[in-house]
C-alpha cells in the first residue's frame, strides 16, 4: 500500500502536465497573436530597450562622477597628516 501512495504525487504532477499541453496546444491552434498585437508588442519592445539603454548612459555618467569624486577624497585624504610615528 505504501508503494502505491509513493507514485500518486508523481502521477498527479504528470496528469497536470499533460493538461497543461493539453489546453496550451488548443490555444495555439485557434489562433495566434495579431499582427497589430504583434506590432504593439515591437513597439513596447522597442521603447524599453530605449529607456533601458538611456538609463545604463545615465547610471554610467553617475558612477563615473562618484568614481571621481572617490579619486578626490583620497588624494585629500593622502596628503592629511597622520598622528602615528613611522609612517
């Protein structure tokens, strides 16, 4: 009895694959994406790739100028003199 209560959660997850292809393949079969879907979804595609491109120019502009500022502080930094004999 054990070993049949071992494979029911294994059958159940294949039962529930073989639906979901089941219902997916239907669907495709009906009919697909629009062509003004499909050119609204280019079109969303597009417009992230630009804003996403604008935002990495922008965060490259911002880590350059930290990077700067870092190199400023730690010249200012070298030139402090210290409290410690020897170095």
């Amino acid at each position: 009895m054990s070993r049949v209560l071992k494979y029911v959660p294994r059958v159940a997850v294949f039962l529930a694959g073989v639906a979901a292809g089941a219902l997916t393949s239907s669907r495709r079969k009906r009919g697909g994406i629009t062509s003004a879907a499909a050119q609204d979804l280019k079109h969303s595609v597009a417009n992230l790739e630009s804003r996403l491109a604008a935002q990495e120019s922008a965060n490259t502009d911002r880590f350059g100028r930290i990077e700067a500022r870092l190199d400023e502080h730690a010249s200012k930094l070298a030139d402090v003199p210290t409290l410690s004999p020897g170095l």
